[in-house]
C-alpha cells in the first residue's frame, strides 16, 4: 500500500511538472506572438509616410517604368517576409501598406519626381535644386548690380546737379554784388533751343503755353536742358557771354515741364534725324 501510494505521488508529481511546462512554453509562445505583432505594428505605424515614400523612390528609380500594384506588391512581400509570424498575414496590414503606397504616389506625382501615363508609371528622377538655385541666385545677382549701378549714376547726378546749382548761385550773387546782375533771367527748369544765327525759325505757341512748334527750315539745331547749360558751366568756368546770350532763345514754364532724371538732356538734329 506504501509502495504504491509512493508511486501514485510520484506520477502525479511528474505531470505537474509536465503541465507546468506545457503552460510555461504556451506563456512564451504567447508573448513572443505579442512582441511580433506589435513590432509588426510599431513598423506599419511609425514609418509613416516618410519611410513609404523612400521605398517608393527606390523602387520606381530601379524600374524605371512600372505599376501601382507592382510596386504594392512588392512592398507588401517584403513587409510580410520580414515578420516573424508569416503565416498569419492580416489583410488590415496590407491594405495600409497599399493605401501608404498610394499616398505616397500622390506626393511623388505632385513633386513632378514622377509621371502617371495611364496605369503605367515613369521615374523622371529628383530635382536638381542646387543647379537650378544656383542659377537663379547668379540671375539675381545680376539684376542688383544693374540696379545699384543704376542708383550710383543717378546719385551722382544729383551731385553735379547740385554743385552746378551751387555755382551758379555764387555766380549771381557775385554779379549782384557787382552791380551787373541781369534784371530778366532764366526759370529753371528750362529747355533750350540752339541754331545758326542766321536760320529762319517760325515759332508756334499755343494759348496755354503748354505745345511749342518750331520749324527750322531745315536749319541743324540742338535742344538742351539746364542740367546740361549747367555742366557746361561748370565745366567751362566762365559765364556765359552777352552774344550767346542773344543768340538764344527760350520759352519756359514750370507746369510745362515734364518730370526727368538728372541726366542732363542735349539733342543735335543733325546726329537724330540721319
């Protein structure tokens, strides 16, 4: 009776073990079924839109002409081959894979990276930005120095304008001084009209003062501003003469006068109207 109730505890005792096992190694079994999927998951989920499009990337620039479902089902074999638990694919898996496929698709199209000729897709490849900023920063570049060079000479303009004005200020007030002063002169700003002394000039003027029209009879004349009358001054250091003074002829009105730049005006009709 001993005997055998020490054999009895003996197999009892062996099966909870064997039990205990079994219970053990379906417990492992279980969570390493846990970690896969949510490894699975934390791969379909955390790569986002991002990583797809990588893929995507390289799998058109590698084919260079494909399809839609090509590229998806590749993808979706190599995400399924990568899983632990292969058998138990799930239908949910891939159609989030096909859908990220897609969307990134739609980026690609958008980014002009690739083409979509019907079902058919071609790889036109990345953008060469670096090159073609490069270009537009030389362009840009470009337009800025006209642009300042252009603001250096009107600057400079006014300078000489202003130096013409200040010289001819310290004229006047030196003839005034004098006693010598001209009591008629000249409103600035003015155009004036330079010929032969002896052409035939018919002059029409209307009411308002506002049209001249001069005829020459085919006399060469010359037009020039008061900024050039100016520069010539400045440059000659000498008032003008008495006989030049007759010689010319000018009409002047402050309302007249369209706005211009500061680059003195000289017009010759025998270099223009060639």
């Amino acid at each position: 009776m001993s005997c055998g109730n020490v054999s009895t505890d003996c197999q009892s005792n062996h099966g909870t073990k064997n039990m205990a096992s079994h219970h053990e190694n379906a417990s492992s079994l279980n969570e390493g079924s846990i970690a896969a999927k949510k490894k699975r998951e934390s791969r379909l989920k955390g790569g986002g839109l991002r990583q797809f499009s990588n893929i995507v990337c390289q799998k058109l620039e590698s084919k260079v002409r494909t399809t839609y479902n090509e590229v998806a089902d590749e993808i979706v074999a190599e995400f399924s081959g990568a899983r632990d638990d292969a058998a138990a694919s799930s239908e949910s898996d891939e159609k989030n894979i096909r859908r990220r496929v897609y969307d990134a698709l739609n980026v690609l199209l958008a980014l002009d990276i690739i083409a979509g000729d019907k079902k058919e897709i071609h790889w036109k490849g990345l953008p060469n930005t670096h090159i073609k900023d490069l270009e537009e920063i030389k362009a840009l570049r470009l337009r800025l120095v006209k642009k300042i060079g252009k603001k250096v000479a009107y600057l400079k303009g006014l300078e000489e304008k202003i130096v013409g004005l200040q010289d001819l200020l310290t004229r006047n007030c030196r003839l005034l001084k004098c006693g010598s002063a001209s009591p008629e002169g000249f409103s600035l700003p003015f155009i004036l009209v330079q010929t032969s002394p002896h052409a035939t000039v018919e002059i029409e003027i209307s009411e308002d003062m506002q049209l001249v029209h001069f005829d020459f009879n085919s006399t060469p004349f010359s037009l020039h501003d008061d900024a050039y009358i100016l520069e010539l001054m400045r440059y000659n250091q000498q008032p003008e003469s008495t006989d030049a003074s007759q010689s010319f002829s000018a009409h002047s009105s402050s309302s007249s006068v369209t706005p211009r730049g500061t680059k003195p005006f000289h017009w010759n009709s025998e270099t223009h109207l060639k």
